[in-house]
C-alpha cells in the first residue's frame, strides 16, 4: 500500500482544526497525524511528526504562521510542504507567507473537494499557485522596484524568461509544455532551470521573486 500523506492542522480556533481533520482524514491515502493551536506549538509539532504537508493559519498566538513557517523550513531537511490558510486573500500576512517559502494558500471557506486537492497537489511538490491573487498581492504588498535588474535575470534564456512568465500565469508543466510546442521532459527541464537561476525552492517562490524583482510588473 501507498503510505499516506501525513498531515499537520494548526490553527488558534478548535473547531476550525476539527473540520479540517474531519474531512482529510474521510479522504483514502490523506492523515492528519497531529494539530496545533498556535504558532509555536506548529514548530513543535512539526519537528515531533515530520508531516509531508502543514496547513497552516497565518494569525496565531506566540508566533503567527508567517515566523512559524519560516523555522520550519529552516530547520527540518526535507522540509514539509506548508499551504497556509486565511479568511481574506488579499492579506498582507498570506503575502509574507508566500515570501518565507509557503507553496500557496487556501481561503478557510473552500470547498472540501478544493481543499483535498490543495493538499494532494503540494504533497507531490506541485505549487498551488491563484495568478490572479498572487498578482494583486504583488502589487499592494510588494516592494518598492528595484534601482537594476536582478542578477539572475541576465542568466535566463528567452525561453526561460517566457516559462517564467507561464509559471506566474499558473500554467502547469503539462500546459507550458503545450503552449511552447515542446515535449513534458523539456517544460519541466525549463522549470528546474528557472528555479535555480532564481535561487527559489519551488514554482511560488520564482513568481514572487519575478514580482518583487519588477521582472514581472503586478497589475
């Protein structure tokens, strides 16, 4: 049998925490293998049970998700897969958590099927990218535009530059793979080297390098 996706669910409200165990732990190959309530306890719990993916609230008490996040990845190699869960998209807190490393965010009032598949997509180290979020979040909580182009542009190739600009559109590989004419193995080599180019972990990290860099103008 395939082992299980294990799980851990931090958030400051019970029974925020109990519906999200409820409906993962009804999914066939998903666990919610521990919770927690705050920030703190999250780290801890984390480092305890070393889950495959943390659904993580970004307004908690002691620490909140967004310093949570950035000690978990840290400090545990291989790190877990980190969605963090809000009430409003367009929170300069889901932005911060995006730039400490999360892999996307979730709005607590998806749907349970969106929700499964949240968790099943970052769990096989896919993104869970919105553009158009991202892109807003970009434009109202980014930085100022830098004085000169980061370094790492002048290394991507023109095809690389486009898969970039694919990437923040929140096409997969498979679609990048269609749109530039090119086989699945040749967009996913792009991918791996637009990531490390950029210097990022994970296809959320490049878009937001490429926005907070101005490589690709919010709006």
């Amino acid at each position: 049998m395939n082992t299980p996706v294990r799980i851990v669910v931090a958030d400051d409200e019970r029974m925020v925490r109990t519906a999200l165990r409820v409906i993962l732990d009804a999914e066939t190959g998903l666990e919610v293998v521990g919770e927690a309530s705050t920030g703190a306890e999250a780290v801890s719990a984390v480092r305890a049970l070393r889950p495959d993916v943390v659904l993580m609230d970004v307004r908690m008490p002691e620490i909140d998700g967004i310093r949570a996040t950035e000690q978990i990845l840290a400090t545990l190699d291989p790190a877990p897969r980190v969605v963090v869960v809000t009430t409003f998209e367009h929170d300069s807190y889901v932005y911060e958590a995006l730039r400490a490393g999360a892999a996307g965010f979730l709005l607590k009032r998806a749907a349970a099927e969106d929700l499964v598949q949240a968790v099943r997509l970052v769990a096989r180290s896919d993104s869970l990218l919105f553009p158009a979020a991202v892109r807003s979040l970009a434009a109202a909580c980014g930085s100022r535009p830098p004085s000169a182009a980061p370094p790492w542009a002048a290394r991507l190739t023109e095809r690389e530059a486009d898969v970039l600009r694919l990437m923040a559109g929140g096409l997969t590989n498979a679609e990048i793979a269609a749109r530039l004419r090119v086989g699945p193995a040749t967009a996913k080599s792009h991918v791996a080297a637009v990531l490390a180019k950029t210097g990022t972990r994970d296809r959320t990290q490049a878009v937001i390098a490429a926005y907070e860099s101005r490589f690709i103008t919010p709006g």
